[in-house]
C-alpha cells in the first residue's frame, strides 16, 4: 500500500561475496543494482570480495562508515559450505538485528524453493545508522528479497511502515540525522 507522500531515494551499495565471480559474471549483485537503479534509488557503490571475513567485514565496514550509505546490501557466503561466512563477517558490526527479515525471507522463499530455503542464513541488522541486509548468492534470492521485501522496506510510501520513515533516528543516540524525512511524514 502506498499513499502520496513524495519517494525519497537512498544510496544503496552492493556486494557480492565470491571466490569465482567477476563483475561481468555477477549476476546477483547485477540483479540488485538494477532494481534498485529501477525503484529510483541511488547505486552508492558495487563490490565484489572474496569469501573472507576480513575481506567482507572490511568492506560493509567501510560503507558503513560513510554517511552517504543508507543500506548496504549483501549476496552470497550465506550457506553452510565452509566458505561462506558472511553472517560471521558481518553480525559482529550489528548494533542491531533485525531478526524478522531472515523469518520473512524465508517465508517467501519457502513458498517458492520450499524446505530448501534452510540452506540459507540470511539476514539484518542496524549497523552505524545503516541498514545491511545479506542474501544468498543466486538471482532468484536476490529477486525475492528485493521484490518481497526490500522494495517496499525501502520505499517511504509504503504503509503502514517502512525503514525510510525510521532511518532519521536510527542514529538519536549520535544526535546526527543521516537522511532528512519530508515534514509530516514520519
């Protein structure tokens, strides 16, 4: 449900976690940048890293860190394969999890890969006034979670909420406000 208040766009980064993947091959991070371009967001940055804690903590760190990144959007490294730790990169910047995006991701994605999706650990949280949503590898995650959720998540007109109305204040206790909210709407 959406109502007249004016679309207010985010900068949104991309990182796609992989060991074999290059740009030109990177379907997924592809796929996320451009509905986001699409839905009138802002692509902020796009990066793919290996999958290494370091790399990948070091990289969502750094948008994190940037004022100019509203959400910083993850996909790959989120299985049980030994090489996938992107949740172990990237909780620990958590100030804040957002336990019900992994129950509302896996419920769209039960519905159309049924019990498969156990084999995925996505998931969100606040970090540094910042949104950061890690989804699985493949096009199909990456559509579900941004048709599903992140779409209208992301989108201030969307009611009864959304993350737009409330990213002013993720930040109360820095007493800094990231993004700037048209009066009446929040």
């Amino acid at each position: 449900m959406t109502d007249e208040t004016p679309f207010v766009p985010l900068s949104i980064a991309v990182l796609t976690i992989s060991d074999t993947r290059t740009l030109a091959e990177d379907r997924s991070g592809t796929t996320l940048a451009e509905r986001i371009e699409k839905a009138g967001h802002r692509l902020a940055d796009r990066a793919i890293v290996p999958d290494d804690v370091e790399a990948i903590r070091a990289s969502v760190a750094g948008w994190i860190a940037d004022e100019a990144v509203d959400v910083v959007i993850t996909t790959g490294g989120t299985g049980f394969t030994g090489r996938d730790v992107t949740p172990e990169a990237v909780e620990p910047l958590f100030e804040k999890r957002m336990e019900g995006f992994s129950t509302v991701f896996h419920m769209v994605s039960f519905a159309k890969i049924g019990t498969s999706t156990l084999q995925s650990r996505a998931t969100a949280g606040v970090a540094n006034s910042t949104y950061v949503f890690c989804l699985p590898g493949s096009p199909g995650a990456c559509r579900d979670g941004w048709d599903e959720i992140l779409v209208h998540q992301l989108d201030i007109r969307h009611k009864p909420c959304n993350f737009v109305e409330i990213l002013p204040r993720l930040d109360e206790h820095l007493k800094r406000g990231k993004l700037r909210v048209p009066t009446g709407t929040a």
